[in-house]
C-alpha cells in the first residue's frame, strides 16, 4: 500500500496564526515522511513548548508535546529504547537553544540517530515576542520595547562544533527544497539538525516573507526582487565528508563554520555539513558493550513470563553476592 | 562476655584503604557465616578526610548499630581523636606507635571543633594534647591498648619476601583487620579467604596481603588475653547475601525487568547507576541477547526525560537521583504525571536542604516527595526499611508505575545505600511482573490513548506499535492526547486520573503498605518509616525484656497513604512516638494531614549520621519514663 501525503495528517484544528512559517514547516515534514513512505506508527515526532511545539498534534504519527526545551532528551531515550523507531523533533528557537540548550550541546556528542527541526523565528511567538536565542544585537522588532540588548547564537556553527553529523539550514516557504533537507537529514545515520528560517507574521516585522523575498532588494537590470536565501549546492559547495580523516574533516568544518555567518542580503540555505564517518551512539553501545542492541530492541526484550515470572533467570548474577 | 554483637570501626583518611578494609574484614567475617550491618561515613571529599566503616557481626540478623565499639582499628592519628572515646571497657584500640607524639593541632583535617571536644572529654578546657594523651585517656577508661608497629612490621617483611617495604605500607589496612581478628581470636583463614577475593587476578598483592596479615596476625595475638570480647565463626551452613542498598536496588530492577536507566552523577544515588551498568548484559557476558541500558545524561532534567522517553517506547524505565537532582526533575514529574507515563524514580535521601550533607543520611525528603511537581496529579510514594526490601521494593515500584501508569518515587537514604548488610538469599519466585493494561489487540474505533474508563486506567501503546498511534503533551488533553482546554474533559480527566490512586489504594496490599511488630494494644506506640526501622526493631529488642509494652508501626506506603488502618492503630495506644532522621517531624506531619492524629512526641536525628539502636533505646526509655517530655534529639556518630 502507498502511504499519501493525507496518510500523515489529522483532524486537528490547527490555531498557528495566518501566514506563519510552521505551516511550511509542517507540510515539508508530512512530505518528507510520505516520500519515504515511513508507517505513521514507525514514526515518533516528539516536539519542546512554543508555537512549534504544536506541531506532533498535526501530524499522524506518534506526536510526543514534552516540556520546554526538553523534546530532544524525550527523544533520545526513545530512541535508544527502541533503535527502529522514527524519530523527529519539531523544536522552537527559544525552546531548543535556550531552556533547552544543555541538551541540544551534549546531544552533538552522541550522535544518536535523530532528526531535530528548529523553527528559527528568531522570537518568542506563544509568549508575544520576547527576543529568542537567534535575534541578532540590536535588533528591534514591532514585538519588542527596546532593541535586543543580547548577542545571536548561530545555530549552525554551534551544532556543528557540538558534533552533530547533518548539518543544514532551509527556509520555511521554500518548502520543496526543505522536504529535501528533511528527508536527507531522515537518511542520515547520527543526529541531524535543520535550522528552518521562518517568518513570524504576528510579532516580527523585520524578517517578515517579503523580507525574504527581498521585495528591497531590485536586481538593477531586471527590476525584480533577489530573494535573499539561495541554494548553497547550487554554488558548487561541497558539504560532504568523503574519506573521514581528521584533516579532510577540520576542512569541512572550518568551510561550513565560515559559510555559516554569510547573512543579510545573501542567506544561503542547504546542507552546510555532513560526517557520516562518526558511529552512532547506538553503534558504539553495540560495538563496545552491548552487542545485541542493534539486533533487538530493548523494547521487544522479552522480560516476563506469561504467569508473570521474571523470563529472564538473574541466580548467577546474584551468586556473586553469596555468603 | 561472650560474641552476641561485635562492633568493629575501621577509620582513616578518604583514598587510604579504609573501604577495602572494611570489604575485607566484612569478607572475612562472611567466611565464617558471621552476619554483618555495615555503615560507611565519609566526607564529600576524594582524597584526605576522614572516613570510616562500621561493621556490627552477629551469628543472628544484625540491623543497626549499637553505642559502644569493641575494636578500634586505626593507622593513623584523626581516628583516634575521633573514635577512641566510643570503645567499650575491655575493648581495643589498634593503633600505629609512631603517632603518639602527634599534636592534635598538627592534624589538618581534624575540625576545630573536633579537637576541642576530644580536649573536654579529656578534662582539658583548651590548648592541646597529643595522641599519647589521647590515648592514655582511654586506657583510663578501661580501653586496652594495641600499638602494632605497621613500619616496622612491614621492614621486615620486606627484607624476608624480598620486596621493597614502601609496596607493603599499601598493605596496612589488611594488617589492621588481621590484628583486629587476631584480637578477637577469630581464625585466620578466614581472611586469607577473604583477601584472595579480594586481589582476585592479581596473584602478588595476594601473597603480599596474605604474609601482612599473617606478620600483624602473628603481632597482635599477645594482647589477645587482654580482650574482654571474642568473635568466633557460625556453624549454620545457609546462604546469604552480603549487598549494599544501591546493589540491592540494581539487582531488584534487573529481576523486575527493568532495562533503561538515565542519570546524572550525584552522591550517593550514582553507585546504584555503575553497578547497572557494570552488569549492563545482566552478567551473561557479550553474547548476552538481555540487557540494560544506562545512560548518563547531561543533567537531572535530562536523566528524568530520558526515563519517559524509554518509557513512552515500552521499555521499563528508572532514574536514580539525591536531593539536588531531584529537584531538578520536578517537571519531568509532572509531565509523567498528567501524561500517564510509569516512571520509577529512586531517590536516595542525603542531608538537606541544598548540597547540605552530600555524603550523609537524612529523612528530610519525605514531604517533598509528596508534593513534587507543580499541579495535582496522582503519584505513588513509598520507602523501604532495609537493604533486603529494597531489592523487592525496586521491582513492585515498576508494576506500581505500569499497573497504574504514574510516577513512582522510591525513597531510601543514604545510611541503606552505601551500608553493606547481610540479608536472607533473595526470592526470585516472589518477584512478579505486572505490566498493566498494555495494548495487544487492535481496537474497534480509532485507539484513545487517554479514554475514560471505570477505573481511571487506560489501555496503553507504546511509540511504533501498530494500531496504537495516540498523542502526548504537557497541556490538558482529550483522549486522544491532543490539547484541549474544554471544561467538561478538564473535569473528567482530572477525575479521571485522580481516581487511579484510589485504585491503587484498594488493590496495593496491607502488607506493602504498612507493617507492625509487637504486642497488639502497647502501652506505647513507635511510628517510623525507612531506614530508622533497624534501629527501631533492636530497640525494642532492648525495651521488652525490660518490662515495657512497646511496639513498632513502620509505614511505607506514603502516597496512597492508608488512614484508615493508621488510625485505628494509633488509637491502640494512649503513647505515640514518632521517630524519624528530619528536623521537622515530615512523617508526623504526614499522618496528622491524613489521619488528623496529632503525634506529640518525638525523636529526632538530623546530625547526617544513621540513628543507633542504643542511642534511640535510651531516648525512647527516657520518654517512657516522663510523660512531659516531648522531644528526644540523637547525636551518635562522629
């Protein structure tokens, strides 16, 4: 049986505001899922609080709506529990480099294999506004009273020196080619992490569609806009690591890292890294200590008898501790 | 005086070999089927201050420690000024001769305060004294004095074996066990038994350990006529385990099915962690098809998480935590909580509040416990007594969390963590494994993960199964999970949620819930919970043949709590005690919220220092005999 586009939708009434990007978003991930045609029951899409983290309810999976900035350690037990499972996190800006940002660092070391989207508005939506962890120094939005007194994370640069393998950026309107990232990053084994640019229409007037769109910007000859984002693998970059030695991998790193800060008129969007030499957490558990990790999930363990007797027989272990 | 209890205190600077003594003498004691209750003290320190083992041995159970001490085994000075004064008339204290001209003000890590009570109880109000003054004090007192020249000793055992002198002064601490047992008259195979065990796989530290043991064996056994006390080994041929609480703990969770547990380094919880994960294919090597996951996470936040997500994925899942973290996972807790995810977290109460008395035990938790996360939401919270319900504690704290898909918060503190008890050879045909209402048929209809039900309990999925896709959040929901802010549903799911614990109520057995020792209508009546029930079952072994009519009420079952039966005990008796490790009194506080019986005598201990069952025996006879006192405050420990 085909799995379609509607298999991976609800009946929930959505209440994003018009013209957010989420909707962007949640579309590419939908597609994303149908092109691959993952079960919706194989799919787990976890998400942290804030706007974005309505998103699981929208989509026919396995939707887990945890705490603010605590979606990815949901995730990462889940995952280790169940290696087989899907799993996809939909977290906000604020919600993942912010509250959340202790789990987003040390998840780079694992490199457990997961998806995280984060829904880049640079604000606070659910809260009206605020300044999240990406707004840029000095920038003031018609959300806030004063310009943002406090410095951007670029979250790019900061998932890559943390040790995330796919590496990428889209933009939430471009969203064909945003499926594509999503489904890379889906196929990509190790943690994989999509900075979404989008717009938020309600509390961001500067970073708004048009903005993107570069409405401002006229190409002199045509007249027309230069949208602002363009397609790094248009350009001949190259973000991949072929042979997985240390210099080839600290080149690819120092490339991304620079390409990383090109912002303003020129946003490139696209794969900035990928390693797919770095073994999985669940490959290295099952390398060095638990071999059958791989093989059977700790969820199917068989762990009780019918009659409700432990089904596994712990007497030698146990005579280690006899007197 | 023949061998009913023996009280053995090893003591030496953190790093030093203390706790390999203590392993050894406690091994060696087991040989010779000796039962052994084991307390560990030590400072939140690596290497340096001063820590020390207390080992009790009995032929029967042994629960708690008594007062006195009847070998003192030290190699170094702080020891003496911290324990000598504990040692019984007839008793010994094994010490090195060369630090008797020590000041005490030349010990660095003896406290100020420390050395100013070892001067009073000297009958010196101020200034200083040395060791040997120290010393003599004791021997005043009745303390037979043991110099065992270890330098000396271990020259010439050099010079025999062949091996630099310096390698053998790692072998002190053996030597001060070998010339406690030789003290004791206890045999000396025992502890060469002992020590091959020990230095397992390193054949020459076993040679070197075993001619230490036999030179300071050989040493001590001319002052052994001079030993009031004597230790002799059991004839009984049965079986038991010799386990420290977090070990119990590991092993009931791995018998229980258990297989995840996230946590985040924190004394004294994380023992219980690397155990698991030094078992991590349940001791059947790599071909192991069985296994347990740990995994450290980057914070308590993390480790609690990381639990539910396992959890959500149908794996039995646990985190083990203390104070600090624990608080931190208060709105994990509360998200297991209205999400209906089992959860079992155990929690292994130091001395509060803050980082307070990372290394000690306290009860001070209790209430805390009760009222974790914000919101009302059902919990179940229970503690257990001793090292031997702990292990069948930790497996009924998953069928607690499945059967009734909520958080389960196992109290047990630190005195039971890291203390090394023998207990009867666990069960496994007890444990039992109940998995609650868990999807295996498709259902009619679209499947609600949160459907309302007679009892509250909803059929559950768990993340990839088939036929079982359902949504999770934070914010109320319907029964299918998603967001709701309905009044109606509001009201129904509360309901509904809340009516699960009055299920667990009625179905969680008396016997876990509550157990009461003793005659059935005392002229008083002890309340207690946790660990403080060793050292109220040896009390009352001292109070009855004494003529008083006393009984024992341990409570365990704190959330559901079980009033009625409470309250019908506690108007048995016209003398209620409460006795509890807090400051405040949490477990009075507790029965007066759910009983409205107002306990009005109190024992209390909140030094850090496990409660004795002298010291309490003592306080309670006090009581007994002065209606109008009120509180008895305990010190024991230094």
């Amino acid at each position: 049986m085909v799995l379609k586009l509607t298999d991976y939708r609800t009946e929930v009434h959505n209440n994003w505001c018009p013209g957010c990007g989420d909707f962007g978003i949640l579309s590419a991930v939908q597609m994303a899922l149908a092109d691959l045609q993952i079960p919706p029951h194989q799919a787990a899409v976890f998400s942290g609080i804030g706007c974005s983290g309505k998103t699981p309810h929208y989509i026919n999976a396995y939707g887990i709506h945890t705490l603010h900035g605590r979606g990815l350690a949901f995730a990462e037990g889940a995952k280790l529990a169940n290696p087989e499972l899907e799993v996809l996190l939909a977290a906000g800006d604020g919600d993942f480099l912010g509250i959340g940002g202790n789990h987003a660092l040390h998840a780079g070391r694992r490199n457990i294999d997961l998806t995280v989207i984060i829904h880049d508005n640079f604000v606070y939506g659910l809260t009206k506004g605020q300044a999240s962890p990406t707004m840029g120094l000095g920038v003031k939005t018609k959300g806030l009273a004063k310009p943002n007194i406090q410095q951007d994370i670029n979250p790019i640069s900061l998932a890559i020196v943390a040790g995330y393998t796919f590496v990428a950026r889209g933009y939430a309107y471009d969203t064909r080619h945003l499926k594509e990232l999503i489904k890379s990053g889906i196929k990509h084994k190790g943690s994989a992490l999509i900075d979404v640019l989008q717009p938020c229409p309600t509390y961001d007037d500067i970073h708004t569609k048009d903005w993107y769109a570069g409405i401002d910007l006229k190409d002199p000859k045509t007249g027309r806009p230069v949208p602002r984002t363009y397609h790094l693998e248009e350009t001949g970059y190259d973000p991949v690591v072929k042979t997985g030695k240390e210099e080839e991998v600290v080149q690819k790193i120092n490339q991304a890292i620079a390409k990383s800060f090109e912002w303003g008129n020129r946003i490139p969007i696209g794969v900035f890294y990928q390693n797919p030499f770095v073994p999985t957490f669940e490959e290295r558990l099952a390398e060095t200590r638990i071999p059958a990790i791989l093989k059977v999930p700790a969820a199917s363990m068989k762990i009780a008898n019918p009659d409700g007797t432990p089904a596994v027989d712990i007497t030698s272990l146990l005579n280690r501790f006899t007197v | 005086m023949t061998d009913e209890r023996i009280t053995w205190v090893v003591g030496g600077p953190q790093g030093s070999g203390v706790d390999s003594a203590a392993t050894i003498y406690a091994r060696a004691l087991s040989e010779g089927k000796l039962q052994i209750y084991g307390e560990r003290e030590y400072y939140s320190n690596i290497k340096g201050e001063h820590s020390y083992y207390t080992v009790v041995a009995s032929k029967g159970r042994v629960r708690s420690r008594p007062s006195g001490v009847h070998v003192l085994a030290t190699f170094e000075e702080e020891t003496i000024v911290k324990h000598a004064w504990d040692v019984m008339r007839g008793g010994a204290i094994i010490y090195d001769p060369q630090n008797e001209s020590t000041m005490l003000s030349q010990i660095p890590t003896l406290e100020r305060e420390a050395a100013e009570r070892a001067l009073v109880r000297m009958g010196k109000g101020f200034g200083d004294a040395s060791i040997r003054e120290v010393i003599a004090h004791a021997e005043s007192t009745g303390t037979v004095l043991v110099p065992v020249p270890y330098r000396e000793l271990t020259m010439q055992l050099g010079k025999k074996l062949g091996v630099d002198p310096g390698r053998l002064s790692r072998s002190v601490n053996v030597m001060a066990v070998a010339a406690s047992l030789s003290l004791m008259g206890y045999p000396i195979e025992t502890l060469n038994a002992a020590i091959q065990k020990q230095f397992s796989g390193k054949p020459s530290a076993i040679t070197e350990n075993v001619a230490a043991a036999e030179v300071a064996y050989g040493y001590a056994s001319k002052f052994r006529s001079k030993l009031h006390y004597t230790l002799t080994p059991s004839e009984t041929a049965e079986n038991r385990l010799l386990l420290q609480g977090t070990q119990a703990v590991a092993l009931g969770k791995i018998a229980a099915g258990g297989r995840f547990q996230s946590y985040y380094p924190i004394s004294p919880a994380t023992d219980e962690s690397f155990f698991l994960e030094e078992y991590e294919t349940l001791g059947k090597g790599s071909g192991s098809q069985d296994y347990f996951i740990v995994m450290q996470s980057e914070d308590e936040i993390a480790a609690v998480t990381m639990a539910i997500g396992a959890s959500l994925a149908g794996v039995r899942s646990s985190t083990a935590t203390s104070g600090p973290g624990f608080s931190l996972m208060m709105e994990g807790i509360g998200w297991s909580g209205i999400n209906e995810v089992p959860l079992v977290i155990t929690l292994y109460q130091r001395g509060g509040p803050s980082t307070g008395l990372p290394t000690r035990s306290e009860q001070s938790d209790l209430l805390f416990a009760l009222s974790a996360g914000h919101g009302d939401f059902p919990k179940i919270v229970f503690a257990s007594g001793d090292v031997e319900e702990c292990f069948y504690d930790a497996g009924k704290a998953f069928n607690y969390a499945e059967r009734y898909q909520m958080p389960v918060i196992h109290l047990i503190e630190k005195q039971l963590a890291t203390g090394t008890v023998t207990i009867p050879p666990v069960d496994l045909s007890k444990v039992r494994i109940d998995r609650g209402r868990l999807l295996t048929t498709t259902e009619d209809g679209p499947f609600k993960r949160f459907r309302f039900t007679e009892d509250g309990i909803s059929t559950r999925s768990v993340l990839g199964q088939e036929g079982g896709i359902g949504w999770y959040t934070g914010d109320e929901h319907d029964e299918f999970g998603h967001i709701t802010e309905d009044p109606e549903t509001r009201r129904r799911m509360m309901e509904k949620r809340m009516k699960k614990l009055e299920v667990a109520a009625r179905e969680i057995p008396l016997q876990d819930k509550m157990v009461y020792y003793g005659p059935n209508s005392p002229d008083h009546l002890v309340v207690g919970w946790g660990a403080t029930k060793g050292a109220a079952l040896d009390a009352l072994d001292t109070l009855s043949p004494k003529g008083y009519s006393v009984a024992f009420l341990q409570l365990k079952m704190m959330s559901p709590f079980p009033s009625d039966q409470v309250s019908e005990i506690l108007k048995r008796s016209s003398d209620v005690i409460c006795v509890e490790s807090n400051f405040t009194g949490q477990l009075a506080q507790l029965i007066a919220q759910k009983t409205g019986y107002v306990i009005s005598r109190h024992v209390h201990k909140y030094t850090g220092r496990p409660i004795g069952s002298d010291e309490l025996a003592e306080a309670l006879e006090r009581l007994f005999k002065d209606p109008s006192r009120s509180l008895e405050v305990l010190t024991l420990g230094a």
